[in-house]
C-alpha cells in the first residue's frame, strides 16, 4: 500500500485523478483498497462516481481519518493500544 496526496478545489479533477492511478496501479483482487475521505458523503459519491466509469466499485472501501490512522497505528503497534495518544480526549486543548 502506498500514499498518494492530491490536493485540488475540483471534485471532479481529483476523482478524474485516482480513477486513473487506479487504473494505472491496481491493487491486488483481494485486499481493499482504502481511499480516506473526510466525510460518509463523499466516500458514497466517489463509489458511484468510480462505479459510472468502470462499470462497478469492488474492493474499495473509504474510511474516514480517524479510522484510518487508527488501522495504520494498530499495524505498526501491533494489537490494540489501551491509551493511543491520536483519541479525541488526549488531543483536546484545556483551558
């Protein structure tokens, strides 16, 4: 799994852009491949979006963030941590 960023205020070049790196550097058929969005809505848009374009949308899921990372931290920690320092309550600023 590699990292890609791409930055745009165009929905639609950036969806133009990950449909062709995924037809350029296909995953392999049975890992999924994530794609981090910021919102439910927008992961619901690209699954159709990539879905009017190649006919269907498998093996592709879109975590928000924060489950992301915490999927990423639990890989490189290895099980579960019981006080991940990325939880909303130790991030939080008290004044």
């Amino acid at each position: 799994m590699s990292f890609h960023l791409h930055t745009s205020n165009r929905l639609e070049r950036l969806t133009d852009r990950l449909v062709a790196l995924m037809s350029r550097d296909p995953a392999p058929p049975f890992i999924p491949e994530p794609i981090v969005v910021h919102h439910v809505g927008l992961g619901r848009w690209l699954k159709l979006e990539i879905a009017s374009r190649w006919g269907g949308c498998i093996g592709v899921e879109f975590p928000l963030p924060r489950a992301f990372i915490a999927r990423v931290m639990d890989g490189l920690v290895g099980g579960e941590n019981p006080d991940p320092g990325y939880e909303r309550n130790t991030l939080q600023w008290h004044l």
